[in-house]
C-alpha cells in the first residue's frame, strides 16, 4: 500500500513534527502561566456544557 520511501518519510516527520511542538511548548510555558491564569475553569466548565447535553438528550429520549 505505501513504499518503503513513504513509510520512511511518514515516520520523520511524526518524529520531526512531535520533537518541535515539545520544544516550543517548553519555550512558551512560562507565557501561558501568566496570560492565561484560570483558563482551566473555562475548559471544566465546556466540559459540564457538553455533559449536560448529553445527559437530557439521554434522559429525554
């Protein structure tokens, strides 16, 4: 299905890509401590939203 060249090419990249989004995560950490203070409250509170939904289109249906 795929050639060697490809598989060799697809596993690089995954390696190449992973690597740089980890570097660059660890240079802006201390960024994200300071501009994006409480923003898990934000997420929990998504996460109920959706939940909920879920939980009356159980119950209701």
């Amino acid at each position: 299905m795929f050639s060697t060249g490809q598989l060799i090419f697809a596993l690089f990249f995954v390696i190449s890509f992973t690597c740089i989004i980890v570097i660059m995560y660890r240079k802006d950490a201390q960024k994200h401590l300071i501009h994006y203070k409480g923003s898990y409250k934000i997420l929990i509170s998504f996460v109920l939203g959706l939940l909920a939904l879920f939980l009356i289109k159980y119950f209701l249906h």
